[in-house]
C-alpha cells in the first residue's frame, strides 16, 4: 500500500508538499524526505504528533527513544512504521520541524493507494515558499567577538572581575 500525504504549513500559505510513501516504511524515512524536500537543517531536533480533526496534539512519535526518562515508551521514529499508527484517510499529523520556536507542518494522509510498494518515500508535488526554520538559536559569534556591542555590554553591567573580587573576596575563600 502507498500512503499519498498532503503537508501544509501555517507560516507559509502557499506552501503545499505532497509525498507519497510505503505504508511500511518509518516515521524516519517520511521525516528525511520532508527535510531533504524542504531543504531543513537536519541538526534540528524534530517530532511527530499524531492529531484529530481539530488539529489538536495526541501520542508523539519522537526521534529518539530514551529509556531512562521515558516510561511510557513513546514510539520513536526509526522503529515505527506509518501503517502501525494511521489507518484511514483523512488521518492528520503534526510535524514539528523547529521544537524550540514551535514551527510546524501539518499532514494528512489523503489517500490509501493499492500500488506496488516504493523503497522510499518520494515528492510527487512541491509548490509555493518553504517555512523557514529559525536559526536564532545559534550563537552569532560575530556578537560575541565585539567588545562594543549591546550584547557583550550586558556581560560587563556589574564591572569586572577584579572589582568584584576587591568587594567580596576571592570565591576560594567563601568556601
């Protein structure tokens, strides 16, 4: 079976992505091919949520499994296959592709084709402007490196180190 997905965007109106995928194949792979589609860092932590008609937030299918927080075990990416967690169309997913900034695409599983099996999910169709991801995130190093800039200033507001060490002590000698 081909699982034919519609994705949208709420940032960017004209964006409209579809991408059709084996019904075996994994969150992973669908998630590869959206960000290799849609040109994302993939040094970006991302996530799936499940959704209903509302578009409201169900199960997460997170990108990696982690043992020793997570009791519940979350189904994770890699080891979760679309079939097992959508069944019909009209299905919906929410795909977080900036969890910081809480930027989103929005997919919907369109149709259920019988048709031969595809060995990767592949774009059948791609209009309109990409959501941009956000990289303010990053340090801006040339922010860093200038001593007359408002940001390296708010590090210097309460004087330098020596001052403080004159007024309180050496940090060694509290201890």
């Amino acid at each position: 079976m081909i699982f034919r997905f519609k994705i949208i965007s709420d940032k960017a109106e004209d964006f409209v992505l579809h991408i059709d995928a084996d019904a075996k194949s994994t969150f992973f792979e669908l998630h590869e091919a959206i960000q290799f589609a849609c040109k994302f860092d993939s040094a970006e932590l991302t996530t799936f949520f499940l959704a209903d008609e509302e578009w409201d937030k169900g199960i997460e299918i997170v990108m990696f499994q982690d043992d020793s927080t997570n009791h519940n075990h979350a189904p994770d990416m890699k080891h979760t296959s679309l079939e097992t967690l959508l069944k019909e169309p009209e299905d919906k997913l929410i795909y977080t592709f900036d969890v910081i900034n809480q930027k989103s695409l929005y997919i919907q599983l369109n149709a259920i084709l019988m048709e031969e099996k595809l060995k990767s999910p592949i774009v059948s169709y791609d209009g309109g402007t990409t959501p941009s991801q956000n990289h303010l995130n990053r340090y801006n190093l040339d922010l860093l490196a200038d001593n007359d800039s408002e940001f390296q200033n708010a590090f210097t507001d309460f004087g330098e180190l020596e001052d403080f060490n004159t007024i309180y002590g050496e940090i060694g000698e509290v201890i």
